[in-house]
C-alpha cells in the first residue's frame, strides 16, 4: 500500500519576521504555544496520524501539549532547541529532552527553515533520520535538484526527501498547497504516490492560524482562517483514498513496524 507521510513543524512562531515583520518580543514562544493548542483542537477528530518534529525550546514551555500530541498517534521528532535563526540547535539536548518528556524514542529530526546540518552530527546525537531534505530549487534558499527523491542512506542515518514530481521537481511543500488550487495540489500528490509510492509532505500548525499580520504574503492570507482549516481537512481525507497515513519512523521499521522505503 501507498505510504503518506504527514508531517508538522511545530516551532515558536516567527514566520511573520521571515516576512518582514517586527520580531516578537519572545520570538514567537507563547504565541507559537498558543498556536499549538489551537491545531490540537482543530485536529481533533482527525485520524491521520503522521510525524510532528517539535522544538525543545516550545515543548519546554507546554509538556502538556507535546504528551497529548502523543497520544493522539503521532510520532514525535526533534526540530532543534530553537527556530531562531543561527542559534545552536543542541541536537542531543533536544532529543533528550523531547524523549523526557514524551516517554517516545525519538528518531527524527528536521533541522528549521531546511537549513545545512553535517549528517555525522545528527548521527552522533542518537538521530536515526534526517528528514531536512527538500530535492528542488527554492531561489535563494538552496539548490538540491540532483539530490535523490526517495529515501536513501547517509551511513546509518536515513535521510527522508519532501516530496517534488518527478521530472520538473515541482516541489509539494507547504506553500505550494496554500498556492495551487485543491484539486491540482490533491492530483500531483497522487501522481507522485503512483510514481515512488511514497509522498512526504512537511506544514506548521501557525498556516491554520488566524495570521493577522500585514506582512505575510497574500498567497497565505487569501483564505480564512476557517477556509484553511477546512481545506487542510479535505487535503487529508482526499489523499485517504490513495494511501495509508503512516508517521516517518514506522515506515522505516523504527519502532511500531508498518513498511519500509
């Protein structure tokens, strides 16, 4: 059967500052708390479970959130001590502490903003995969278009690509799904699930907020807030019909064994 993976970047919120806008004075800590709980309940009747890579900094601050994220079914994953930029991203610290916390192995990371980490540090710090990998060209940012888009391995780490089509390497990331009309983004994910049998899909709980700041972009803003919600939920019920939702680790054979790349 097809693999989904559902992913979520769980981090302090501060992607109005990547827009332009003035930083909050935490830095988005309580606010990305907030957000946090807003997704849960948002989410809660849902039943997809997938992969949530938290940073240690936000799941300091709400325990509470990151155990019922647990429970809920989704697998926890590191995503460094903190989103801001440049900061030391403790990888062992932050793997100890979401584990702490959690009462789960963790496995996984994925660094913040998709920034270059060497791989023997994130193997040194007990990770068992990278999923920090997105195979395309983003302007400005990086440039991994000859970079495999399956799962490969570095060692022993497994690295786990974002999904792009084959070919072109139309990337499939979360802001191609705020961009693209529902029912082309839904057709593409299921073109690269009839291709590799795998689709890896990476969003944050703050694109289903209510994101009242001037600064970010209109692509983003568009919809409501409920519109968002909505459309998220629809993303994920049309993608039921063409896989199995399946967080990152389990479909490696980490843990609870599903399948395997």
């Amino acid at each position: 059967m097809n693999s989904i993976l559902l992913t979520w970047d769980i981090e302090e919120y501060d992607a109005p500052a990547d827009f332009g806008a003035t930083p909050l004075p935490d830095h988005g800590l309580s606010r990305g708390r907030d957000i946090w709980e807003e997704w849960l309940s948002f989410t809660k009747e849902w039943k997809f479970p997938g992969t949530t890579f938290c940073t240690a900094r936000l799941a300091q601050l709400a325990p509470e959130l990151l155990r019922e994220t647990g429970a809920r079914g989704h697998e926890i994953a590191s995503h460094g001590w903190s989103h801001r930029a440049g900061e030391d991203l403790q990888l062992s610290a932050s793997r100890t502490l979401l584990q702490d916390i959690s009462d789960q192995e963790i496995y996984g990371f994925r660094s913040p903003r998709l920034r270059k980490i060497n791989k023997e540090d994130i193997t040194r710090a007990g990770f068992r995969y990278d999923a920090s990998l997105n195979p395309t060209w983003i302007p400005g940012r990086y440039d991994h278009r000859r970079e495999p888009r399956r799962p490969f391995q570095i060692g022993p780490l497994w690295e786990v690509p974002a999904a792009v089509l084959p070919g072109i390497r139309l990337p499939l990331f979360w802001a191609s799904f705020h961009i693209l009309p529902l029912p082309i983004y839904l057709a593409l994910c299921a073109r690269v699930l009839q291709h590799d049998g795998l689709l890896c899909l990476y969003f944050h709980p703050w694109e289903l907020s209510a994101l009242p700041e001037p600064e970010m972009p209109r692509w983003l803003t568009r919809r409501t807030q409920a519109e968002r919600v909505l459309r998220m939920a629809k993303l994920c019920r049309g993608l039921q019909r063409f896989g199995r939702f399946t967080p990152v680790g389990s479909y490696l054979g980490l843990g609870r064994q599903v399948t395997r790349p």
